[in-house]
C-alpha cells in the first residue's frame, strides 16, 4: 500500500501543473493571434491598401506597318526580320520605269505649257500694237472725213465722194473696236499672273508634282528607327496599295498596357508611380514608371464581340479596364524590352493629387516623321528649274 501511495503522487502533481501550462500555451498564442492581427492591420494600413499590383499587364509599342502608295513590281528589299533601320533608311524598291516615264512626260508638259503661255503674253504685245495701229486709221480716216465734209460743203466734191469717206470712216472705227476687244480677251488670258503663276502652268506643275510623288512612292523608306519585323514582301512579287510588306517597331518607344480590375481604379490616378518588373528578366531588373492615362472603357466594351448581358443566364464578371504606364527611358535603355512581353506592375496610390482622366487635349503630336516632306521640296526645286528654263525676263514683264 506504501508503494501505491508512492506512485499516485507524482501524477496527481503533474495533474495539477496541467491547467496552468494550458492556460499559459493559450495566452501564447491569443498573444500571437493579436500580434498576427496587428501585422496584419499595419500592413494594410501602411502598404496594403496604398498600393495596387497585377501580373495582367504587357508590353507594347508602335508596330509601323511599310505599305505602299502606288502599284509595283519590288526589286530589291533592303532589310529582313532583326534588322537595325535608320529614319529615311531604304527598305523596299520597286521597278522604276513606269514612273519614270510618267515623270519625263510631265516634265515635257509643263516646258511645252510655260512655253505656250509665254505666247500669251507675246499676243498681248501684239494686240496692243494693233489697237495703236488701228487708232491711227481711225485718226487718219476722220481727218480724211473732215477734210472732204467741208470741200462738199462748198461744192468742190461730191456727195459720193464724201459717203466714201464716211464709209471708211466707220470701217476704221469697227476695225478699232475689233481689235480692243481683242486685245480685252488676250488679256484676260494672262491679267494679274506671272508665268509662274499662271494657271495653265500651276496645272502642269501640279502633274509634274504628282508624277514625281508617284516615281519616289516607288522607294519605300523607313518612316521611323526601329527594328524590322513581320517581313512578309518577296522578290519580283507584284503589291497593290495598302499591301503589308513588313513593319517597323521602334522600341525606344514602348510602354505597359496593365489590365487592372475595376474593383482595383478607386484610388488610381494619372502621374502616380509604377514598380515594374519584367518576366525577361526577373526580379533582378526593375523598371520604374508612372500612369500616363486610365482606359475609356474596358476591354470588353472594344472586343470585336461585345459580350451581351440582356440574356437570362447573364453572370456577374469582373472587367479590366486598361492602363497605360510610361517606363524610364533610361532603363529601357540599359534593358530593351520587346513587344508582346510579360510584366507585373505595382502602383503606388499615396498620391491623389492627379486627375482619374485627362484634363487637356495634347498640344503637339504624339508621334510625328518629316521624311515625306523631302519629297515635295525636290520636286517643287525641279518644278522651279523647269519653270526657268523654259522662261526669259521678257515674257514676265510683258504684261498690259
């Protein structure tokens, strides 16, 4: 019985420690419970709720499309799929014959035209001596008129006589009034112009522009530097206008499209700052942005097929609404990004300051080239060289 009273002690003592211990394992973990919380709760309040992420979010950019303005047979193709192409830079020649001889022959029309109007000006002069000649007869005829009334007057000639003079007399002045009528419609041809702005010669330097358009159009050029992509143009293939021969991507000039959800826009604002990451590269390279502009509408609102919700089994879907982010121009740099690539972005909402939309239209032009205006300056240089070969000061200065 000693023994048994031995034994039953120390577990009727451990029995009785056990509460405590529980009591403390569950102060414990309340303890961390309300710190978890608390992590928790400072987590959303400092970091949680002031920034918003989606890895729905891609890379994109200008995709140049090369298509020819005129109708030709390609020669030779200057740059394939890769390839670095410069502003300006050749791509694709067509066959030039066709319109080169369109151009000689626009040239000849507008020599042949200035020429011709030179002798408008010339037929000016002309009338104009005529009228003075014909002012003369019609002089000369009055004095003979008067000269024969007084004689018959006296009886020294006779009435048949002087009808003769009269006769002569009006013949003159008809003949005058001819040739001042005229000279009214020569001039009219040429009043108030040079033989540069004459309209029969603007006319064909107009055609001249236009075939000289056609023959350079026949050279497809880079209309901006990027990389060449999409090559679909072959030797000898004959292409229509509007046909796709490649495209042109300059990626210096890239931004995120990031599809954010509606219920995530509460607090996005453009010019707010945008962590992002590239799946490229991984977490090693990090790119910083900013919100340029919040979307219009959501994506399903552009799709070809609008999804239609006045239906009887409608379900309540999330949209996305589009958002566009700017990247560093630097880090682009030290890091190139394709179009098409994947990237999680996250915003930084602390700053409310800017607007949800766009307050004013843009005051210059997002993306402009003047590689066409070359053209049109050429050809206004030959039209010019044209115009003075096939003129002399005199046709300019005679005028009425």
């Amino acid at each position: 019985m000693a023994i048994a009273e031995n034994n039953s002690t120390p577990e009727s003592t451990q029995d009785a420690g056990n509460p405590g211990k529980r009591k403390f394992m569950l102060l414990v973990l309340a303890i961390l419970v309300i710190l978890g919380g608390l992590g928790v709760w400072g987590w959303h309040e400092l970091y949680g709720r002031w920034n918003e992420n989606t890895d729905d979010a891609y890379v994109n950019g200008n995709v140049v499309e090369i298509t020819p303005l005129v109708t030709g047979t390609v020669v030779s193709i200057g740059a394939d799929d890769g390839d670095l192409v410069h502003e300006g830079q050749v791509l694709v020649n067509f066959d030039p014959n066709d319109a080169q001889v369109g151009l000689q022959s626009a040239q000849a029309n507008l020599a042949r035209t200035v020429r011709q109007v030179r002798g408008l000006y010339s037929n000016v002069d002309g009338m104009k001596a005529q009228v003075n000649a014909q002012k003369a007869a019609v002089q000369k005829a009055q004095d003979n008129f008067n000269r024969r009334k007084n004689l018959a007057a006296g009886g020294a000639i006779s009435q048949e006589e002087l009808s003769h003079a009269r006769d002569d007399l009006t013949s003159a002045q008809n003949a005058l009034a001819n040739a001042q009528q005229q000279l009214n419609t020569t001039n009219a041809l040429v009043d108030d112009t040079v033989v540069s702005s004459h309209p029969d010669v603007q006319a064909a330097a107009a055609q001249v522009r236009q075939a000289y358009l056609t023959n350079a159009r026949s050279t497809l050029i880079a209309p901006v530097t990027g990389y060449v992509a999409k090559r679909t143009v072959q030797l000898g293939q004959r292409v229509q206008p509007g046909t796709a021969l490649m495209a042109v991507i300059p990626l210096d000039q890239l931004w995120i499209d990031a599809n954010f959800k509606e219920t995530q826009l509460r607090d996005m604002r453009i010019g707010q700052p945008v962590d992002i990451e590239a799946d490229l590269y991984g977490g090693e390279v990090k790119y910083n942005g900013t919100i340029d502009s919040l979307g219009a509408g959501t994506g399903s609102a552009f799709a070809l097929l609008p999804a239609q919700n006045a239906t009887g089994n409608w379900i309540k879907i999330v949209q996305r609404v589009p958002v566009r982010i700017h990247i560093n121009a630097e880090q682009l740099a030290e890091h190139p990004l394709r179009v098409g690539l994947s990237t999680m972005v996250n915003v930084n909402l602390h700053d409310q300051s800017g607007p949800v939309l766009a307050q004013q239209p843009p005051q210059k032009a997002s993306f402009s080239t003047n590689i066409y205006d070359r053209q049109l300056a050429e050809a206004d240089a030959m039209i010019t060289r044209l115009i003075h070969d096939n003129s002399s000061v005199a046709s300019k200065t005679a005028q009425r």
